[in-house]
C-alpha cells in the first residue's frame, strides 16, 4: 500500500501555487530535505529538494525539481530552506532513516518532547497509526520493572506535523520503496475503532454555546439562532460541516484518531475537537490564517426551527394583543397611532418626538411595528413587552417599552435602555413616557 499518498493532502489548503509559479520563476530561495515520501511527485524521504516560495498562509512550500514541475508541499514536511550545501548535511542526518515509517503497536503510545520517559507528551498515538522514523537519539533507559526494555529513543513525525520522541519497544518499524510502498515489517492489525465520546460527536447536531444561553434565559434573538449555524459528522455522506455566521466550511470526512483521553484529530481536516460531556465540545479550527481559534459547541434539546418558529408566533400575538387593544391611540402631546393588522402603522403628530430626538429627521409617518423583543423578569410586572416601530425613510429602530392598560396604552422610550440580544435587561433613567387612549 501506498504509505502516505493521501498526506500530500491532508494540510493542503486552497491553492494559490499557479500565481505564485509565474510571479517569481527560476527564483530558488534555499534548499530543504523532505521528511515524508512525496510519492505524487515521485520523491522519496531524504531527498534534497530546491524550494521556490515559503507561503505562511497556505503553510506550504512550493518546491520542484525544475520550472515546470512545481508543487506544493506542507511545511511540516520538509526542513527550513538552506544553502544547498548545508541542506547536503542535513539530508546526512536523516540518511540512517530516510525510508523507515513505523506504526504503533499499542493504543496510547506517547511521543515525548525529551528522552525521558517521563518527559512531557506532545501527542498519544492509536494503534495501527504510522509515522515517519527520522533518526535515532540518546536518552535515558524505558524500564519495566527492574528490567530496561530494549529499543532506541527515535525521533519521529507524525502525519499532522508533530515531532518528538518515541521508545521503539511498542513501534513495528518498515521500510518504504521509492514510490512509497511499504517493503516488510510487522502489519499491526486494528480493529474497527469504537469510542463511546466520538460516537456522541457524531450521533449529535452541535451549535454555538450562545444558543443555550438565549435559549435558557428565553432570550430568543431569531438573528443569531440560525439553524444553519452548527458542526455535524454526516458519516452517511462522509461530510464534516462547520458554519457559522464567520465561517463556512464543508470537508470530505475520512474518519478520526484519537491524539488524547477526550481528544480527536479528524483526518485531513484542520478541527481538533475536545470532548467535555454529552451536551459540550470544544472545536480548535485552523483557517487560512494558521492562527488556532476555539470554538464552543453545544447539544441543544429541541429543534431550532421550532424554536424560532414558536418566537415568531409570540412576536405575531404580542402585537396582536396591543392591535385588539385598540388599532388607534391618541395623546394629546404624542401625535396619533393608527395600526393595521398586518403590523402597518401610521403615526401623525409626530414633530415632538423628533424635537426630543427620539425619531429621525428623515422619518416618514408610516412604516411598520413589531413586537421582536421581549422584557426581563424583573421588568414584567410594570410592562407587557416591547414595540419597535420603523418608521419609512430611516433604517433605524424606534423602541418603547409599553403597557396597556384599561382604554389606554403607556409607551416609554427605550432609546437609553439596555439590550442583551432580543431581551431588554434594564429600562434607561430618566426616560420619557408616553400616554395615549383608545380611540
């Protein structure tokens, strides 16, 4: 079998090599040895290599043997650019393992960051999983016991980048030929792997943490609650989906390993996830930029569509209820209200309330009204809700918190109060009221 093929692609980002080729031809910036077999290209591990561009962004090397064979290769897979001469000496330190891979005998193998078995570990391999031997170190002795277990501290480099050291006792060492077969060596067989924490990952529809939050305090803001905004595991389809209101990503899935207790590298895919309990992940997603973000992910009870929809039936039998009120509301000082049952309004007499800045110049005296926000528990027993009213010609939002009250309606102006999502928290001091009756 091929060892590698598919790790070519495993960091490949969206390419930008055909620009990149043109821009700066014949240019060699240094010389790097490739640590794992590139066998698309026909090149083995150990191979000195001219290397053409360093993009930090995509986190590749464009390299190539001639003009018109350039590629791009993952910066974890080849050495730092150098001069040709010293990359010739550093091609000699990997020669002894140039074609060496191994794979894990055990489940939870630690790579260490020293020769110490009880030097800090960088990452814990699966059984079955294969890396690439790099050369072979000094350190101090893997005891059993009393007994010292025979092996050699080996530097290796697994297949998202990590180095470190690893004890041979537990590795089943082969060779690779140049096309990157593998050649001999123990075949570790792994049975299809079962994890009672991934198994719920995938079984389950993640959405950002803040859901839970708006959902519990039923603060219910149908602009951040869309239902599209969530991670899956489609094993079905073999699709990974990540979309948020910033990011929008959909990969081919390919399965999983377990690096840590609770922690899953998916293969190919820049999403390392961190199992919390049943009802909460951690994502740490890697875009474009390289540069690591945690996201939060939870398990929600209940359907978000329905959610939103029972949200959108409250907003329609709040204003309802102010419509039954009275479709017409008159003050003496505030001008007139006249609503429609389609949630239409038109306000006339309104200069006061642009002399007090409450509405714009630009505003007309129609527009529409609803009910979108809701209020606080400690503000329930002094008012029924919230009215927005946009008025045409302003693209801005008019609020007053509202009471009904028998053959009249209280509204107080919310310009100054304060919002959390669709929830007013706190009413603003010093604001102004409004009186109008039922006409």
């Amino acid at each position: 079998m091929a060892v590698m093929k598919k790790s070519l692609f495993a960091a490949a980002i969206i390419s930008t090599a055909a620009l990149l080729f043109t821009s700066c031809k014949d240019k060699v910036m240094g010389y790097s040895v490739t640590l794992w077999n590139l066998p698309e290209q026909k090149i083995a591990a150990g191979e000195v290599v001219p290397v053409y561009i360093k993009s930090n962004i995509s986190h590749v090397y464009v390299a190539g043997l001639s003009d018109d064979a350039k590629f791009e290769v993952p910066l974890w897979q080849m050495t730092e650019p150098e001069k040709k001469a010293a990359a010739t000496k550093t091609a000699a330190k990997y020669q002894e393992y140039a074609h060496t891979y191994a794979s894990a005998k055990i489940d939870g193998l630690p790579i260490r960051a020293q020769t110490v078995n009880t030097a800090k570990q960088v990452y814990r391999l699966r059984k079955g999983e294969v890396l690439k031997v790099l050369y072979k170190g000094t350190g101090q002795a893997v005891m059993a016991g009393k007994k010292a277990l025979e092996g050699d501290w080996l530097r290796v480099l697994t297949d998202d980048g990590t180095q470190g050291w690893c004890f041979s006792y537990n590795l089943a060492l082969f060779e690779t030929d140049a096309s990157g077969n593998r050649v001999g060596g123990e075949e570790i067989q792994v049975e299809e792997e079962t994890d009672a924490y991934m198994e719920t990952v995938v079984s389950t529809t993640w959405y950002p943490d803040y859901f839970k939050t708006l959902i519990d305090a039923n603060n219910i803001d149908i602009s951040r609650l869309n239902a599209s905004y969530r991670f899956t595991i489609d094993e079905e389809n073999k699709k990974v989906t990540l979309n948020t209101n910033k990011i929008h990503e959909q990969w081919d899935y390919d399965g999983w390993t377990k690096r840590d207790d609770k922690e899953y590298v998916l293969k190919g895919i820049p999403v390392i996830i961190y199992y919390k309990n049943a009802g909460f992940i951690v994502l740490r997603y890697t875009g474009e930029s390289g540069k690591p973000q945690d996201l939060n992910f939870v398990a929600i009870n209940g359907n978000i569509a329905d959610i939103v929809s029972a949200e959108r039936d409250r907003r329609n039998q709040a204003f309802e209820e102010v419509y039954t009120h009275g479709n017409v509301y008159k003050s003496s000082s505030w001008g007139q209200i006249s609503l429609t049952e389609d949630g239409a309004f038109r306000w006339t007499g309104t200069k006061p309330l642009l002399n007090q800045g409450i509405i714009s110049a630009t505003a007309k005296s129609g527009g529409t009204v609803s009910a979108k926000y809701v209020v606080a528990k400690k503000l329930k027993d002094n008012y029924d809700g919230v009215l927005t009213f946009l008025f045409d010609g302003t693209t801005n939002e008019v609020n007053f918190l509202y009471k009904l009250e028998e053959g009249a309606m209280r509204l107080e102006d919310a310009s100054n109060a304060t919002f959390d999502g669709n929830m007013v928290k706190s009413r603003g001091a010093g604001a102004l009221i409004l009186y109008f009756t039922v006409q």
